[in-house]
C-alpha cells in the first residue's frame, strides 16, 4: 500500500473493507467537476446556447491562499514541535527513551516535510489551473467576439 493510499484508508475508512480493498462504491465513484458555466437550460456545454464562457476562478485563488496559509501554520506548528522534541531527545542523552525520541524525530520530520510538499503541490495545481482558465476564457470570449462582432 503506498503513502496515499494509506493515508486515505485512514481518512475515509467507509471506503474500503477491513481487508484493505475498496468496496464496490468506492471502485464505482467518478468524482467529476462541474464548472460555472451559462445560465441557459441543458449542461451549458458546447451547442447548448450558451453565450458565457466565464469559469469563476475566484474560489480556486481563494483554496490556494487557504492552502498557504495552512501550509504556513503547519510549518511553524512542525518546526517548534521538532525543536521541543530536540531538546527532550538531548534531556534524556543515554537513556534508551533518547533512541526512541530521536527515531519519533525523524518521522515526524519525514511526515511534515511530506504534508508540506503535498500542500505547496496543491496551491501550484490551484494556481495553474486558474491560470489556465483565464487564459481559455479570453480566449473563447475573443473567439466568441469575433464570431457576433462583440454582440452578447
């Protein structure tokens, strides 16, 4: 089992049997986006009428800075605990507990660089993604201009 998948047994334990397998919902489970699109009746897609092309990307800026700051928070909570953990491991300097508060170390170490790689990864993604829609939206808002001579 990798480091994800483990992590998301522990977070979503309804999601898999006590063998470790998922259940049939979980194989089933299509997990889709649905974008902002036209106000018009049917999906909004391509063909359906719509005449807006505008995806809100407010709230993904707004997830990314959330993220930041969590991952933030997170690395100022790791480094004290980390330093606290120093000075206890040194406190008990030839006593086995020392050996085992020095391993404990490295793990929590290991684990907060981990959560700090996986949130700086997702406020990346959030912002390329963004990015990438606002670019598209000019885009198809240009394309769309040209088409209707810039009626909407």
């Amino acid at each position: 089992m990798t480091y994800d998948q483990d992590w998301d047994r522990q977070l979503n334990p309804f999601r898999y049997h006590a063998d470790g397998s998922l259940t049939d919902a979980a194989k089933r489970q299509n997990v889709t986006m649905e974008l902002n699109s036209a106000g018009g009746k049917g999906s909004g897609g391509a063909g359906s009428g719509a005449r807006q092309t505008s995806v809100r990307t407010a709230a993904l800026t707004k997830a990314a800075k959330a993220l930041e700051d969590l991952r933030g928070d997170t690395d100022k909570v790791d480094q004290h605990a980390l330093s606290e953990t120093d000075v206890a491991s040194s406190a008990l300097g030839g006593w086995q507990s020392s050996q085992g508060l020095s391993a404990l170390h490295k793990r929590w170490a290991d684990e907060s660089v981990h959560l700090s790689t996986m949130l700086s990864d997702a406020v990346m993604k959030l912002h390329n993604t963004t990015s990438s829609y606002e670019r598209t939206d000019h885009s198809e808002k240009s394309r769309m201009d040209s088409l209707d001579g810039g009626r909407n």
